[in-house]
C-alpha cells in the first residue's frame, strides 16, 4: 500500500484592491498539497482577517460573519470538508492509487450536495415546530425570563397571524419584505416595534439555517431601512423626585407609600425592577448589596449610600415571603400605581414623543406621569450619577453596563443637565 504524502491547510485567500490588502469578508480556502501538486478549494465561506485564528486554522469562537454565519457553523463545515478529503486520501492510499484533482473537487462538490439534501430532509418538519423547538432549547441556553418567553410567543403569533401555513422556503427577500408590511399594515405597529420583530425571526432562521432544517438564507442579506428616531430618556429630575417625596400620599391611598419607596430604592442603586423584586435580605452587606441580575447573570456589588440604606432600615424587620428584603409587588401593578403615584403629585410635564408608522412621522404630546413605570428609578440613578461628575466607567460597574453604545444616551442628557445647570449662573 502507497503512502500519499499531503498537507491540507485552511486560510484566507490574500487579494488586494487598489493596491490595499483587503481584509474584510475574504473567502475561506482549503490548500492541499499532495505529491507535487497544488490544489485550492473553495469553502463557500467568508470571514474579516481580524476574525480568523490562523495558529487554529478556524473562525474564532463567537464571531460572525457578513452574512450572519456563527463561527460554530462555519468551522464544522469546513471541519467536515477536510476530513471527507482526509477520508478519500486514505482509500486511494489502500487501492495504491494517486488520485487527480478532478477526483478531489468532485469530493468537495459531494459534500456540498450531500449538506443541501439533509438541509431539504429537515425541512419536512413544519416551520411552527422548529420555532417551537427553537424557543425551547434557548430558553433552556440562556435561561430566559417570563417576559423573554411571552416575547416569542407574540413572534409566534405574529408569524401564524401572517400566514397559518407559513414555510420555511416563504421568507424569501419578497416574503420578509410582505412579512414587514403586514406587521405594519394589519398590526399597526411603530418603526421601532417592527425592527425588534424583525430582529426576532431572522434570529431564528439563522438558528434553524444553522440547524439545517432549510436552506433559504434570504434572511442574511434583509437589511431594510426603517426610519426611527432616538428614543427619548424618561427619567426623573432632582426637582420631581423632591416633589414626589414632599407628597402627602392620602389616607386611602398608604400602598402608593411602599410603591415610592421602592421606586427611588431603584433611583439611588440602579436595579432593575426584577433584582428589586428579588433582592434577599442575605444581599445586603454592611455597605453594599451584592446582587446577581436576572437579565444578565452579572455579578454586582453596589455601594449603599443614605437614601437607599433608610429604605432598606424601614423595612429590615418586616418579614416577606422567601427572605425578601422589601414589599416588592407584580410589575404590572408597580407599573400603574408609579403612574397614579406621579399624577398625584403633578409630575405632569408634556413630553413630545416622536417615531415613524412607515415614512410617515408621528408627534404625541403625553404628561409625563403616563410614561413613568418600573424602569424609570434606574434611568433616573445613571443620569443623576453621571450629571453630578461621577465617571461613566464607575456608573457601569454598578449598573452591569458592559458597552458604551448603551450608555450614550444617558451621556447625552447628563452634558444636556449640566448645560442648563450652567445657565443658572446668569440669572444670579
């Protein structure tokens, strides 16, 4: 029996454009050199250089690239090329032939036609029953919350209310585009509810692709444009928050006076509504909580300062149900008394919403008690940190932050506070 000596090497091909070397989206090639002979096949894939690991001869873990391929998916393919190649090598070896590059190619075209026929045998399984498993093993991955889970069922009946027979091969870049239109048109939804939907189902044919239960990868290259505009940051001045504090909440009306208190417990540590409800009396050490988040798992340590350390020395003898710390209630109750509590005491500044329905730009004037809910204690403890000069980098160790995109808006309207907190020294 022959010994064929071989080498097969993955890298980027080099090709330059205008003298420059390109080093975005540059396909991926399988060098095999052979007994004298050269052969390069290409995988079909693509990846940025700085994506690469060319020590391992794979995409490093966790990247993607143009076309929304996970570095998982592509490196087991390719994986699954090299070693069909290896595979065919050793058979010549045992038959003492030395085989031609045809016969080399011919593997690779294979290969590639063997992946388009599992991909067509998954597809028998209904597009709603991917989806479902789909919600399932995600949920499981990234231990979604109730809110994540009640998201992708509306998704789910987003898609059914579209098309009750919906397949796979339907969202094409003509059935995402009618898909767009209807969510619009049938749902009336706002340009920046459409774009999350979006988001939401061309995450899951990515994974499905990924899954190999069809091969319509129209989703990949769907980018719309979809006008919006920059949300507005609803958040509470030192002004209101004084206003809401010197209220003298009525007699018939003493559960709105725990609902206060947790709404600035929020105000002054920048927890979420979830990890208030679920701050354990074991978080609170000395001087500070130590909390991990329900959304992200992040493990936080929050220094107590003397607003949020009177709140938790109200309620420190009061005993609730799993060691809580505080009378926390159900988010949609918090949410509507925060509201009733904000009306009562003339929070009621008109705030301009605007966003787009389509090409079409909407203008809502709305008093600010009506867009106040759980969330707005933490909106109001970054930008009153960040309007009082303490560093941004600081505010994202207490807040679990881990980007600054997230952050700039907060940035945007702290510059704005300490603009017109400025401005005050011209009327002395």
């Amino acid at each position: 029996m022959i010994q064929i000596k071989r080498n097969l090497i993955f890298s980027l091909e080099k090709r330059k454009k205008a003298g420059q070397l390109i080093t975005e989206n540059v396909p991926i090639r399988l060098r095999v050199n052979y007994e004298g002979t050269r052969l390069d096949i290409q995988t079909g894939y693509r990846i940025d250089i700085a994506k690469w690991n060319q020590d391992k001869e794979q995409v490093k873990n966790g990247a993607y690239n143009k076309l929304e391929q996970s570095s998982s998916a592509i490196n087991s393919r390719i994986l699954e090329l090299k070693v069909a190649i290896q595979d065919f090598f050793q058979e010549c070896e045992s038959q003492d032939n030395i085989p031609n590059k045809d016969e080399i190619r011919a593997i690779a075209k294979s290969l590639k036609e063997k992946g388009k026929v599992e991909i067509e045998k998954k597809s028998e399984t209904s597009l709603f029953d991917v989806f479902d498993l789909f919600v399932k093993e995600n949920s499981r991955l990234n231990n979604w919350s109730d809110a994540t889970l009640t998201k992708f069922k509306a998704v789910k009946k987003h898609i059914t209310s579209f098309n009750p027979d919906s397949k796979f091969e339907d969202f094409d870049e003509s059935g995402l585009t009618d898909y767009l239109i209807h969510l619009r048109k049938e749902k009336k939804m706002r340009n920046s509810t459409i774009k999350k939907q979006l988001g939401f189902i061309k995450w899951f044919l990515r994974w499905s692709f990924e899954k190999k239960h069809h091969n319509n990868d129209a989703y990949q290259s769907f980018r719309p444009k979809i006008k919006d505009a920059n949300k507005t940051v609803i958040f509470l001045t030192e002004e209101e928050k004084s206003k809401l504090l010197k209220y003298e909440i009525p007699s018939t009306k003493k559960h709105l006076e725990r609902v206060r208190d947790i709404l600035f417990f929020t105000c002054y540590t920048g927890l979420r509504y979830s990890d208030a409800y679920n701050l354990k009396r074991s978080d609170i050490k000395k001087d500070h909580i130590e909390v991990t988040t329900v959304k992200t798992s992040d493990s936080l340590i929050i220094e107590l300062n003397r607003h949020s350390r009177a709140i938790l020395e109200k309620y420190k003898d009061i005993p609730y149900e799993n060691n809580k710390a505080l009378p926390v209630i159900s988010n949609q109750k918090m949410n509507d008394y925060i509201k009733d509590l904000a009306e009562l005491a003339e929070i009621d500044t008109p705030v301009r919403i605007t966003y787009y329905v389509g090409n079409k730009r909407k203008d809502e004037t709305i008093p600010k008690y009506d867009l106040l809910g759980t969330h707005v204690g933490r909106r109001t403890f970054i930008c009153s940190a960040l309007s009082i000069g303490i560093p941004v980098q600081v505010v994202m160790k207490w807040t679990g932050h881990s980007d600054y995109k997230a952050m700039k808006p907060y940035i945007d309207v702290a510059d704005k506070t300490k603009k017109n907190a400025m401005e005050k020294f011209n009327e002395l």
